[in-house]
C-alpha cells in the first residue's frame, strides 16, 4: 500500500540554505539561495545557514569563509548562528547508536567487490558482460550481501534499510511525488568505514533538529527525498510541512552547472547586477535596479513560485 507520512505543524516558517563548502558559490548555488531566501522572507518566516562540512576531504574552510562573505555582500542575512556539520558529528552518531539503530546494519563491501558480484550475476543470466557494466554496474540497488553478516557496526561501513513501500508528498513546484526509496535507492551508506558522515544522514537529522518547514532546493536532490522523509520519520523528528525543488540551472549547451562541471564562482563586485540577474533567470518580476538591501524587499514582496511550477530545467540567459 502507498503511504503518504503527514507533515508536521509549526507556528512559524523556517526555511533554510545548505551549502557544502567544496568550491565557491556559483550561479546555481546562488539562484537556490536566492529562492529560498525570498520565498521564505515572503511568507514572515526565518531563513537558517547551514555549512554540510562531513566531508573533510573535499570540504575546505577556505570556501566556507567566502560562501559567507558572497552571501553578506548580496544581502542574504541568514537569521541566528551558522550550524556547521563538521561539529555535530556526536548527534549523527547518538541517533545511529539509538532511534535508527534497529535500522542499521555492518557492510564491508568494497565497489571492487560489488562490480564483481553483477559480473557474477550477469554470466548467471547469460546477460553480455558489455552491456551489465552498462546497465548494472553503479546502477543497481546495493543487493544487501552483509544484510544478515553481523559484522560489527563500529568497525565497519554502516548502511541503514530504507522502506521498501511507496512515500507520497505534495511538491509546491514539481507537483505531488510518489517514490519507494528501496527501490531507488536502496540501502545507503550512512557512515562511511572512516567514520565520515554521509549527507542524506546529517541533511535529515538537522533538518528535523532545527525545526524546518520548508525546504527549497534543487531537482538534482529530489531523488533523495522519500528517503529523507522516512529516516526523518524513524528517527522520531517532525515532519517537512513544505518540499520545492527547482529547476536546475543549465548552461546554454544544457550542462548542469555545478562544481563538478568546473562551474565559474559568482562575482559580487557588482552585486546588484548580480542579484538582478538571478532573479531573471528564476522568472520573478522585474525590481528596480538599487542597493541589494532594497532590490531583496522588492523581490520578496512580490515573490512567485507559479512561473517555475513543473519545469525542470532554466537556461542561463547572457548578462
């Protein structure tokens, strides 16, 4: 049966913005800002900053330091302290060692040993190996080989069980979304053998633990989000009231821009230019050309999500 978990009320909206610290801002990151920020704004509630910096091997405190510099300069003041994940790793931890733990299992599995097992596989089913490396390889849910293995959760990756039913939620731009996270995405790797703390674990918790009640952000993201609801709803935290997720920014040859693709960081010496044309670019009405401070009162005032509703993807026009 299709189970839609309820959301949480609260008296109060609280939205937030989440960067990872792996680069500078860009006009992707900005844009998510931006929308997440006015739309927040427009309905009198408070707009969090938190740094997801669990991944100290490609997290730098160089690009954190800038991220809030750009976002000062542009005028997005984010209400009460920073939380940066780096010095929450205690929590994550007390949450697998107790709400998630039934949930949770050792796995010592490498991606060598797992290539090997659809390669296994695809010679029991005849399938051409060519075409498993293709189809299968990276793509197909973790078969679940250290399930029932005992091996010990301290010493080992970790990987917590998702639900195998379908989650329903209402989308405020992409429409009403229906995923079973175990068959998207099977059963995740929260705690690498490192100790390092996956991002769907540390997003969800602190999501829950700050009381947000909406999230906007990405499209890239929205594959993850029945399984954000339901190791939300495990661990006992209040529910999102409000999920948006935005059309990605695309480059004029329809490239993601992203830090991955070598997107170019965001210049803010001149930020009004900056502002404006990243209000273009999420189809908002125009704002007169002023200080950041009063182009944002503008943008919020008359901040809209129906012009974004079900596309999904935005081209980048030229400044």
């Amino acid at each position: 049966m299709p189970t839609s978990i309820p959301a949480a009320s609260s008296s109060q909206p609280i939205g937030r913005f989440a960067p990872s610290p792996t680069g500078e801002l860009h006009l992707g990151s900005l844009t998510t800002a931006l929308a997440s920020f006015c739309h927040i704004k427009s309905i009198s509630g408070k707009w969090l900053l938190r740094i997801e910096d669990t991944d100290t091997e490609r997290c730098d405190s160089q690009f954190t330091e800038q991220i809030l510099i750009d976002l000062e300069v542009l005028g997005l003041h984010w209400d009460g302290d920073v939380i940066y994940q780096s010095e929450r790793i205690d929590i994550y931890n007390d949450y697998l060692s107790s709400n998630l733990y039934p949930l949770t299992y050792g796995c010592q599995c490498s991606r060598k040993s797992l290539e090997r097992y659809w390669e296994l596989k695809a010679i029991g089913e005849s399938i051409d190996p060519q075409q498993a490396n293709q189809k299968l390889l990276n793509r197909q849910r973790y078969p679940r080989c250290c399930l029932d293995a005992g091996f010990n959760k301290e010493q080992n990756k970790l990987r917590i069980q998702l639900p195998n039913y379908r989650i329903g939620f209402k989308d405020g731009i992409q429409g009403v979304q229906w995923d079973n996270p175990q068959k998207t995405l099977g059963d995740m790797v929260v705690r690498r053998q490192d100790g390092m703390i996956n991002y769907i674990l540390a997003a969800s918790l602190d999501d829950g633990l700050q009381g947000v009640t909406h999230i906007m952000r990405g499209l890239d993201i929205l594959p993850m989000t029945a399984a954000q609801i339901s190791i939300m709803h495990a661990a006992r935290l209040p529910a999102i009231d409000h999920w948006y997720h935005l059309p990605l920014i695309c480059s004029p040859d329809g490239q993601k821009l992203s830090k991955q693709n070598l997107a170019q960081p965001i210049d803010t010496r001149n930020p009004s230019k900056l502002l404006n044309h990243a209000l273009q670019l999420l189809q908002q009405p125009a704002v007169d050309r002023d200080t950041p401070t009063n182009m944002l009162k503008q943008a919020i005032a008359q901040w809209d999500n129906s012009p974004l509703q079900n596309m999904q993807s935005l081209n980048m026009p030229s400044i």
